[in-house]
C-alpha cells in the first residue's frame, strides 16, 4: 500500500508543481479493473487516506473494460482532474490510456499490471 500512497502523492506533486496557482481542489482518478475485489477495495481506502492526508480529492471509477477504461479517462478530464492512477483491465490498453492521458495533459501512472504495447 506504500506504494500506491507514492504513486498518488508523486502524481499531486507532479500536477500541483505544474500548476502556479491552483484556484479549486487538486482531483485525482484511481481507477481499477475489480472494484469488488479487497485488494482494490483496500487501494481505494488508502487512497482516500492519501488524499486526506495531503489534500486532493481521489475520484474513484470501475474500469472493467477497454470501453469503460477510456470513458472513464474522458470522465475524469472533464471533472478537471489532473492525473490518475489505473489497474488496467488489459494491458495492452497502455499506449491507449497513455495517449488519452497526453491529449488531456494529464499524468498516469500504472499500478498492478504494467502498460504494454498492442504486441504484447
């Protein structure tokens, strides 16, 4: 769960280093494949606790599949998050959700499953 804390904190420092003032709340996504599994459910929490912690909002969002996975990207750009962390449903979603998260400037960061290529 460390490292989940890190991967949120280094992506609000990420985002608020890049922003000079920041007029409303830090938002980050979180989202994952499973969210009835406890291993997501256990992320989720500590996310919330990071988030408490070191004051951003965490958007939460099931992402069981690749359909859901860029919606949910869209989603999170239009509530003006600034980055997010993903669980993939598939990993060679990766140039996908990374290209999604370039177009709207915002910072990823993969968790659990690493990001592939279409090859594999």
């Amino acid at each position: 769960m460390a490292q989940i804390t890190k991967a949120l904190a280094a992506i609000g420092l990420a985002a608020v280093m890049s922003q000079s003032a920041m007029a409303e709340n830090l938002k980050l996504g979180f989202l994952v494949k499973q969210p009835e599994e406890p291993w997501f459910q256990t992320e989720w929490k500590f996310a919330d606790k990071a988030g408490k912690d070191l004051g951003f909002e965490v958007i939460k969002i099931a992402v069981p599949d690749g359909e859901k996975t860029l919606n949910a990207i869209d989603s999170l750009a239009a509530s003006g998050a600034k980055g997010f962390v993903i669980c993939t449903p598939d990993p060679k979603l990766g140039s996908a959700i990374v290209a999604k998260a370039r177009g709207y400037d915002m910072k990823v960061i993969a968790v659990d499953d690493q990001f592939v290529n279409a090859k594999g």
